[in-house]
C-alpha cells in the first residue's frame, strides 16, 4: 500500500508542478500558499546568488530566501480578486504565472444601536475619508527590511470570534467585508506584536477606533483596531512580543474584542493563514 501512496503523491506533485511551473514546494510555501481571495500566493523564483525583486500587479512583493538559496515571492490577494483569473509575477525580465481559486465566504448580520455607524453623516463620510487614505498609504510602505518571521504568533491569548472575509450586514444593509481576525479577549489584554517591526501609523478612527500599525517588513504590515489604550508611538521599534496596546471596543465595534488585519503588497489576508489556523 505504501509504495503506491508515495507514487501517487508523487505523480500528483509532478502534474502540479508541470502545470504551474512557478509553484514551490517547501515548508514555507506548504504552510503559507492559499492562492484564493483574500490569501497569499507563493511562487519560487529559483536560485540567485542576491534577493530578486519581484512585483505584481505594479506593486512591490515580499521576497525571502527559502531552503537550497531559492528565492519566494509571498503574494497577498486581495480579496476583491476575480478567482480563475490568470496572473503573474514580474522578477528579473521574467513572468510566473499562479492561479487564483475560489474561496467562498460566510455572511454574517450585525445589529448596532448606532445608526450613525451604519449610515455615517455627510461630516463622518469625510472624516472617514481622509482616515482610509493615510491608511492606506500606511499599508502601502515598502521598507527594504527582512521580516523577523512570517509565521505568526497571535497577538493575544484567546478564542477567534469573527473569521476573515466574512460578508457583513449592519442593521441589514451590507458594508465592507471583515477584513481582519477577531480574538474574544477581555477589555485591558496585552495586545503583542506578532514579529518585530516599526509603528508607522497611529490614530482614532471613526470605524476602528484606536488604531497601531506595524511594519514587519517588505510590505508585511500588521494592524491593530479598537483598542481601550495605545502603548507606542509612531517610529518605536517593537520586538517580536513587544506590547503595543491594550484590548477596547473603540470606534465601531459591539463589545471588547481584538481585531487584527494583515497585509501585503497593499492587500489585506487572512491572518489565520500565519498562525496555521487557516480554513479552507
Ligand atoms: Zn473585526
């Protein structure tokens, strides 16, 4: 039985392969390649005597060296990706393909006593307006740093609540999908850095409340909603472990609970993924 289970494992990695000729197979890439909406494509670039660059969609991708000096690129996909579409990855004159596959999503129906959170007044639309952009260009830094490590430790010690990606209904009317992890901690938890990295942004946001971002590196930003209280400034260092906050319900939220987003090249994953907790 054995000898047969190895070559059908076999032929099945080899068709693979042949198919997707930019596919890798390392511990890395079996842990953390999820290519569907919302999760994070691993494409080997091969060997290289210094790091390749690679892009995607115009944008910066992280790159880290893998076992034998082969080089991956780790690609977020944002959830709002057509799945089946091809796409590919630009490195050193060359183009790697990688397929997208689909991924479907849970709903999710929200009651808040605050009608205004559901349908902000023409003075909260620009707030919110003007907060989304320096968010967005927060999650846009590309530090040419290495990430201290891309598995992940939860930032608190608790039960996941609500998943990524889930389609979400204020009072009945569908707004943004989840794009973050929420653990069901109590009010005044440590929240702790899940790698080293750099605050780049703080603020109070209509919707997320007291907010952190960490840069971990190469476009791999963490971010931190809704918290009771900040413990960092922006430009701190913060160690692998290293307290930023402390666990709230501030900005839109219905009760004390720590959300966590993670990003790449700009498009926010499903953290679960990098704390091997992922579902397909
Ligand atoms: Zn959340």
């Amino acid at each position: 039985m054995l000898p047969f289970l190895y070559r059908s494992l076999a032929t099945v990695t080899l068709v693979f392969c042949v198919a997707l000729p930019a596919c890798a197979d390392s511990y890395l890439s079996r842990l953390l390649n999820k290519p569907v909406p919302g999760g994070v494509a691993v494409v080997d670039l091969g060997p290289a005597a210094q790091a390749p660059k690679a892009t995607w969609q115009g944008k910066p991708v992280l790159v880290v060296k893998d076992q034998d000096a082969r080089w991956l690129a780790i690609v977020g996909i944002p959830l709002s990706i057509k799945p089946g579409s091809p796409q590919q990855v630009s490195s050193s004159g060359r183009n790697l393909p990688f397929v997208v596959g689909n991924k479907k999503y849970p709903e999710q129906r929200i009651t808040l006593k605050n009608q205004r959170q559901v349908n902000p007044n023409p003075d909260d639309l620009k707030r919110i307006e003007q907060e989304l952009d320096v968010q967005v260009r927060a999650y846009r830094t590309f530090s040419p740093v290495t990430p201290s490590n891309l598995l992940l430790d939860k930032p608190v010690d608790g039960p996941l609540s609500s998943k990524f990606g889930v389609r979400r209904f204020f009072n009945g009317e569908e707004r943004n999908p989840h794009a973050g992890l929420d653990f069901a901690v109590p009010a005044g938890t440590p929240i702790k850095s899940p790698a080293a990295g750099k605050v780049i942004l703080i603020g109070n946001y209509f919707f997320n409340g007291n907010t952190v971002f960490v840069d971990h590196g190469q476009g791999f930003i963490s971010m931190f909603c809704h918290m009771s209280k900040i413990d960092v400034k922006v430009g701190d260092a913060v160690p692998r472990g290293g307290v930023v906050g402390r666990v709230g319900s501030t900005g839109r939220a219905t009760g004390p609970h720590m959300h966590w987003n993670v990003s790449l090249n700009d498009a926010r994953v499903d953290p679960a993924i990098f704390i091997n907790a992922f579902q397909p």
